[in-house]
C-alpha cells in the first residue's frame, strides 16, 4: 500500500512554526520598506561534502512539498505570534492569508549531487520565499544525509537486503523521515510501524531478547514463536549461548526455519560458525541476520561471512558520523524594484573564511563521457550549451503555488539506484577522499 497513491490526505500540522524568529522579523521590515514584493530566487546548495563523502544523496523532496503546502498561519499560529510580539498587527494581516504562490526548482528525490549543486530553487516574492528558509533547510539537511549513509550501507550490502531499525535511537518524529530516507537510499524494509502506514515502506519485525527472557526457558520462547508466527520466522540466537540456541531451534521449528538472527559478539566469526551449524542440522536454506552497531565499515568488512541481511540502527538514523548535509539556502538573484517586471540582478554573500556564493539564477546538468559514465556537474546561468540541453538535473516540483512533481517514493528509490550506477566506480569506494565528480561553472 503506498498512501501517496491512494489520494490520503497530508496528516502533517502546520509547518509554519518550522521557522526561525528572524526570518519573519525580517518580513516585517520588507513589507514596511517595499522589498517584500521583489520577485527574488532563492537557492539550497553546499559548498562541500562531509569529510570523505565522495558523493551526495538529495532526499526529502517530497517532505518539503508538503511543508510547502502545510505552511499556513492558523489562528492559533497567529495569536501566539501577537501574544509574544514576534510582528506587528501589519504583519500578522499579511501573514493570514499566506499562501506560497511561487515556483520551485529542484534535483529530482533520489538524485545524486555535489559542492555547488543547486539542489533546490526557490522563486516568488521576497516575502513569500524567505519564510521558508528553516522548514526547507531541516527537512533536506536530515533527509540527505540520512539517504547518504544508506546509500553508502547498501552499496556495501551488494545484493543482501538491509533493515532500517533505528528507531529507538532518535526523535520519534525524526525516525519517521529517517526511515523514509533510508528507503530511497537502498535500504529494503523498517521495523517502524509509522514509517510503514505513512509512507508505504514494507515493516518487518519478530522478537527481542524480553521475549526470551520472559520464559521459563529458551526453548519456550522459540516454540512460542514459531507456534504464533510459524516456522518462516526468524529466531533470535544470542541470548545466551549461540550454538545451544541454534541447536534448539532447528528442533523446534525444523529445517524449514526461516531466518536466525545474531545481535552480538564477533559478528564474522559466529556467523561462519551459525552458518556450518546449520547446514550439519540439514537447515541449509535458514537465513542468517545480524545486528548491532553496524555502519558501512562493518557490513563491508562482512562481505564474505555466509549473512543474508543486516539490521542497522543507530548509525544510520545519526548519518553514520555526518548528521548535516551543511546545506544553505541563498538569495542568488533579486528584482531591481516591486515591479514585475523589473529585471533580475545576481546578488552574493561575500565574506572570509569560505562561506562565499555565486550569484545568479542557475541550471545545473551532469556531462557523461562515451560510455555514459557520469564526468563532470557543470552548473551555470543564463542559456544552457547545446550539448548539455538534455543533461539538465532540475525539474519543476512547484507551479505557481501549485504541486506537480509528487511521486511514489519507489520512483525516489530507483532513480537513486541508477544515479548511484552512472557514478565513476570510485563513488562506492568507502575510503576517504573529495568529491567524485569536479564541479565546472560556465
């Protein structure tokens, strides 16, 4: 079941709140100066990757269309904003009736993008595009790096399924979009139950530790398990010792057991252990799952032990040691008065210490060499060149306010897969090292 194909509404509150004071103090000078009509272009862009990433996963997409949507200042929303006095009575008028009716830009969920990559484009009115600065930074900045860490894990993984199971290790919430980033970033399933009714991901799950222990002995929790989920479920081995458990329960749920799972010890020993058990027991089609504390280090480093699929958890939800993409969000070009159709002029931020941009309302396309590997992310204003006219990366996901580029998140998922796949084989490489393609500007 996908609820985004069902037609289900959007059970988000509204996202006006997601926000930052200044950025409505800063409306409220606009309106009262005259700035707040100048049709301007906003850009979210990083001006590196983390630290050895040679490549970035843009996730999220579909979340911030729906803030888009969701942002709405109730009266509840409202009257906290005049209680506090956050803005004037002018200003509160103005935002009654907010409604974004500009156009977004923005690389495709599940694409891949680098330094410079204009990931997200944001055009309206001043007023109109700076308020959704904070809520469209949170989403793209968690989502991203998550989808990253996965896509790193799954590569790792080659063909073996991974189980996002990582709930219990962050904000409820941010579990949710956690495991929904994971999805797109190659993982296959969730033991969140939320993330399985919002967004479709298929849910797995059968027992922890407590239940074993709850029993009287290992045995009997094994055959009440398999008595209540039959014998294709999978038993958890390592409670207390591997090679009893696995004995017991080939006894009790018989050649045909589903699945074993190890959650601790030496992972690479116990698994060839676990495996050479089970085969001299006749379960030679009993798969073997492991968990605890997995990263893309320790999956990759179980490559030839005899696993069928992984459980992470903490790693993952916490972006394996990079929880931020460090994406910014812009003003890279602005009217020259209110008037519509007053010509756009390239703005920048220069300063020290690296945090410069570039000005202008930008394209951005990906050159691929005769064999169709990807070479270069070349990114530019003004026309597009000929030879990268059918290369372009942004697609228009807003329409004058309007939504047109929702998508089922498996179409996320499989773009991801074949951006991931036009990468120079060097992308997947876990070793340390800079952006696997230059980005050119012309």
């Amino acid at each position: 079941m996908n609820p985004a194909d069902l037609g289900l509404p959007v059970d988000v509150p509204s996202t006006a709140l997601f926000t930052d004071h200044y950025e409505l103090t800063m409306l409220q000078a606009a309106l009262a100066n005259g700035t707040a009509d100048r049709r301007s272009v906003f850009e979210v862009f990083t001006r590196r990757l983390p630290e050895g990433r040679r490549y970035g996963v843009v996730a999220g997409t579909g979340r911030v269309l729906d803030a888009v949507e969701n942002f709405r200042f109730d009266s509840a929303v409202l009257e906290f904003l005049r209680e506090r006095a956050v803005v004037d009575m002018r200003t509160l008028d103005w935002l009654a009736s907010y409604r974004f009716s500009g156009d977004i830009w923005g690389y495709p969920e599940g694409e891949v993008y680098f330094p410079g990559s204009p990931v997200l484009r944001v055009e309206g009115s001043f007023a109109e595009c700076v308020l959704l600065e904070t809520v469209i930074l949170s989403i793209l900045n968690h989502d991203s790096a998550i989808a990253a860490a996965a896509s790193r894990m799954s590569s790792a993984a080659g063909d073996r399924p991974l189980i996002e199971m990582g709930a219990r290790r962050t904000h409820e919430l941010a579990a949710v979009a956690a495991s929904r980033a994971a999805y797109v970033g190659g993982f296959t399933s969730t033991s969140d139950l939320a993330a399985g009714f919002r967004y479709g991901i298929p849910t797995v799950g059968t027992s922890a530790h407590a239940f074993t222990l709850v029993h009287d002995s290992e045995r009997d929790a094994f055959t009440a398990q398999v008595a209540s989920l039959g014998r294709g479920t999978t038993l958890l081995v390592d409670t207390y010792d591997v090679a009893e458990a696995v004995r017991t329960a080939v006894e009790v749920a018989g050649t045909d057991l589903g699945a074993v799972r190890i959650d601790s010890g030496d992972l690479l020993l116990v698994a060839h252990r676990v495996r050479q058990q089970l085969d001299e027991l006749g379960a030679t089609s009993t798969k073997i799952v492991v968990t605890s504390d997995l990263d893309e280090y320790a999956i990759a480093s179980l490559a030839a032990a005899p696993v069928d699929a992984y459980g992470v958890g903490t790693q993952l939800v916490t972006g394996s040691g990079h929880p931020t993409c460090s994406m910014v969000y812009k003003l890279v070009a602005r009217a020259t008065s209110a008037d519509p159709k007053a010509a756009l002029v390239p703005v920048a931020k220069k300063s020290t210490g690296g945090k410069t941009s570039i000005g202008g309302r930008k394209w951005a396309a990906r050159r691929r060499d005769a064999d169709g590997v990807a070479e270069a992310e070349v990114i530019g204003v003004g026309p597009v060149p000929s030879a990268l006219a059918d290369r372009q990366l942004l697609t228009h996901l807003v329409k004058a306010g309007e939504v047109v580029a929702r998508e089922p998140l498996e179409a996320a998922r499989d773009r991801h897969r074949a951006a991931r796949a036009s990468l120079p084989l060097s992308a997947t490489q876990l070793s340390r090292g800079e952006a696997v393609l230059p980005t050119e500007y012309v």
